[in-house]
C-alpha cells in the first residue's frame, strides 16, 4: 500500500540536517550553523563548488568529505529531488522557474514532503550509500541513516528554526 504516514508532515530540509547532526556529530553544529545563512538553493552549490578564492566557510566539498553535514545536506537534497521529479512533470517546474525568476521573489525554502515507508527506505539508501563512498564506519553509516530517516517522520514543521530568514537565490 503506498499511503503516506498520518504523522508525517512536510519538514524543512535544513531542519532535517540540523536535527541528524546535532544527534550524530554534534562537532559539526558549527559548519551547519555557517550554512544555514545561505538559502536552501545556494548551500548545495557552496557544497559541491570546488575552492576559488575566499570563501566564508574555509573550504570546498574536496576538503570535507568526511563531515557528516555536507553528506546529509547533498544526500537529501538528491532526494528532495528524486521525490519532486517523480511528482512534477519537466514542463510545470520549468513554468515555474520561469516565474520565479519573472518576479524575483525571494525562493522557498527546500522542503520534503511526507514520504511512504517506500520513499523512506529510498532515502536511507541513498544516504547509506553516501555515507560508505565517503569511508564512514558502517555503524555509523547507520545510526545517522537511522536518524534522517526519524527525522523525516517524525519532524513537526518549524520545530528548529523553519522560519529563519535565509538569503534570496540570484
């Protein structure tokens, strides 16, 4: 049956990200913390830019393979968007896009919507796996593949800080 949880709820990916590390690598809040004043849109792509220059944060994805952040930031991110292009046709996110950038509104915040058990187990693959190229030990691979997937089911919406102010894209 692919019906969704009743107590499941869409959830913030940031928050997602904040909750699994604060749980699994509370060394890493700091790196988070520098993340989150970017919006949703621009933390990937700081994530996966190789270093050029000066950046705020010090260092590229090259540099911090083994930090458990940007591994649940891209992880999840790939997710959101396996999920939203399993729902949305090609020619509706391209209309919308297109809108997005005729207004300039400020861009929404990435989110993940509430996902069947199906979609769950998905997502902790994708993060098991992710956590193993990255040569994370297997039992910790585990307990935060563990920790995304409570997370994304049991996260009430703006239960860290869901309403914090985050940078317009460009």
């Amino acid at each position: 049956m692919n019906t969704q949880s009743d107590c499941s709820t869409e959830v913030l990916l940031r928050d997602v990200v904040r909750k699994v590390v604060a749980d699994c690598a509370p060394e890493e809040t700091v790196v988070v913390e520098g993340l989150l004043r970017y919006s949703d849109a621009e933390v990937p792509a700081r994530l996966r830019r190789r270093r050029h220059g000066r950046d705020p944060l010090g260092f590229g994805l090259d540099d911090v393979v083994p930090l458990v952040t940007p591994l649940l930031w891209l992880t999840l991110e790939s997710a959101r968007q396996k999920l939203t292009d399993a729902a949305v046709d090609q020619a509706a996110r391209g209309s919308v896009s297109l809108w997005r950038r005729i207004r300039r509104r400020k861009a929404e915040p990435a989110t993940i919507p509430p996902l069947t058990r199906e979609q769950q187990a998905l997502v902790k693959r994708m993060v098991l796996d992710a956590a193993a190229e990255a040569g994370l030990s297997e039992s910790r691979a585990k307990r935060i593949a563990d920790g995304v997937v409570a997370g994304l089911a049991l996260a009430e919406p703006g239960e860290f800080h869901g309403d914090a102010d985050v940078r317009e894209t460009r």
